[in-house]
C-alpha cells in the first residue's frame, strides 16, 4: 500500500473506532465488504472481522421472516443507485433477536 494510501486508511481506521453506529460498504460487483465498522460487535456479537471474511454471515444474520423484504430492498435501492436503509431483525451471535 503506498504511503498516502496507508495514512487515509489509518485515518478511515481510527474514525471507525470512534463511532457507535453499525455502518459497512459492500461491493456488489465483487461481492465483498470494504469497511465494516467496528461497532457491529456490540449490536451483532460478531467482529467485523467476522462479518467481513465469514461468506454469507450477514445474510445468515437476517431474521427468516424478514430475508425476503430485506433481499426486495437492497435490490431495489442498488439499481436506483441509492443509499440502502433497511429496517429488519437480525439474530445475533447469542441467538438474541434485535431489530436495526
């Protein structure tokens, strides 16, 4: 990684850090997740880590009964080209349900 690269990064890194709210960037072309915030352990029980590098996590997360809904949505918002915010229960590491 080139040196200014490396300093955005740590500046992305540690911004993350200080933030409370679950937010990532996922690229659909390349079906992966770019940033993952920090903060998603304490709503998940996952690490970002986890959420990132387990294939098919975040999808697991999602409440059977909410899969289809939140599926429709994400779909709908990536071909308008829009920012996605989706209201829907998860299940977290200890089985508890939380909606976000």
């Amino acid at each position: 990684m080139k040196p200014e690269n490396l300093a955005a990064q740590i500046e992305i890194d540690r911004f993350l850090d200080m933030v409370s709210e679950v937010f990532f960037s996922f690229d659909y072309s390349n079906p992966e997740f770019l940033t993952v915030s920090p903060s998603c352990y304490k709503v998940f029980g996952y690490t970002a880590e986890e959420i990132a590098r387990v294939p098919g996590l975040w999808h697991k997360m999602i409440h059977a009964d909410d899969v289809e809904k939140t599926r429709a949505y994400m779909r709908e918002k990536l071909i308008l080209g829009e920012d996605a915010f989706p209201v829907y229960r998860v299940i977290t590491k200890s089985g508890q349900v939380r909606w976000i």
